[in-house]
C-alpha cells in the first residue's frame, strides 16, 4: 500500500494546528473505526529515533474521523529537529496492523520573530 503523501511542519515555540482526518472508502463512504486503534510518530529517520508520538485519536469512529492533536508552545519548543518523516497506521480490532495510511516530511522550523518576555 503506498501511503497518501501529506507533508506536515511546525514552529518551535509555537502552538500547532490540530489535524483532522476522514477516512473513507473507496465509494467516499466513511470508514466506521470501532474498536480500531491509530497511531502515528514523527522519526529522524524512516526507523529511526522517535522526535515526538504525535499521540492521535479516533473521536468519531463510526464516522471515520481521526484527529492529531495541536501541540502546545512549549511542546514544539523543545522539538530541535529541523527535518523529520511522520506516518498514520490503525490496528485493526483483531490486532492487525494497516497502513500507513498517510506519510511524509514532517518540517521543524525556528520562529524568525523575537517576541519580548513579558
């Protein structure tokens, strides 16, 4: 299965986007993902270090939807990779393992403005 490329970056020290995704099926019907798990890391490298567990979660699983979490200012902060891949997979209820659904680049950049400590 070749993974849907989706190219994902963020700012260290500021807040992130939460990322919502729909999983449907071939005829756009939505995948029902009862009992389903899904994960997805951001590595150095393709089996590499994990950076950062980009901790997903399922919050309508009849409707097939997914959504990764914003992550805080400080959590992307302490991030010091500039470059780094990222992948989605789900197990399904009988434990097996699916994917990846998504995968691609995932871009730690350096905030450019200097904002004064308050």
């Amino acid at each position: 299965m070749n993974p849907a490329p989706l190219s994902l970056s963020v700012t260290r020290g500021i807040i992130s986007d939460q990322i919502d995704i729909y999983c449907q099926d071939a005829n756009k019907k939505a995948v029902d993902l009862t009992g389903w798990d899904v994960f997805a890391q951001v590595r150095d490298e393709p089996e590499g270090d994990m950076i950062l567990d980009l901790l997903p979660v399922i919050v309508d699983a009849p409707g097939g939807h997914v959504r990764i979490p914003s992550l805080s200012d400080d959590a992307t902060f302490a991030l010091s990779e500039d470059a780094a891949f990222w992948d989605l997979i789900f197990q399904t209820p009988n434990g097996d393992r699916i994917g990846p659904f998504l995968a691609g680049s995932y871009t730690i950049q350096s905030i450019i403005t200097e904002v004064p400590d308050p």
